[in-house]
C-alpha cells in the first residue's frame, strides 16, 4: 500500500474513524468511520473495482462508500448498477460524486 493511499485513508477516517478494519476471508476494509465505510481503489482496472465493490458489500447494513480517480467515476457506476449495489461513488477528493441506489 502506498504512502497516497494511507495519507487518503487518514484524512477520510479522521480522529474517531478506524483504518484496514478485517472483515471474512482475510479482506480489509480501507475505512470506517461510525455507519459509514469508504473503499479507495485508485488503479482504475475494472477487477480491482468489482473486488473493493464485493468488499463493501460484506459490510451489511452501513452506507457504503467508494473513492475512485475522476476519470474513472462512470467506470465505477457501471459496474455498482451491474451489481445492483447501493454506493456512493467520490472522486479521491470528495468534490465530485455520483450515487446508485439499488433497484
């Protein structure tokens, strides 16, 4: 894990927040903060989202959350509505956001 992706986890977790909380099979959630929890994937590659998108998904009952590059904020709603997930979908910074409601 790089220093970008741990200086990212820091800032969304804040004082109150956990990082790298351990859910089923030796998976990590990146962040969690109260009912939320934020998975960040920065590489862009559609595996690795649909990965990040089943790690929330075994968190049940909070609001899920992921943070993706801004390029590839369509990328990450397409695959989140093929999964028929419930997602807020940020860029890396919080600016932009794009939500899917599960249907």
């Amino acid at each position: 894990m790089g220093k970008q992706h741990r200086r990212i986890q820091k800032k969304i977790a804040g004082k109150k927040g956990k990082v790298e909380i351990p859910i089923s099979r030796k998976r990590k959630i990146d962040v969690q903060k109260g009912r939320k929890v934020v998975e960040i994937e920065r590489s862009g590659d559609p595996k690795k989202i649909s990965q990040a998108l089943n790690r929330l998904k075994a968190k049940k009952g909070l609001k899920k959350e992921i943070r993706v590059p801004q390029k590839d904020l369509n990328k990450t709603k397409d695959i989140a509505k093929k999964k028929k997930m419930s997602v807020i979908i940020k860029n890396l910074s919080g600016t932009k956001i794009r939500s899917i409601k599960r249907k």
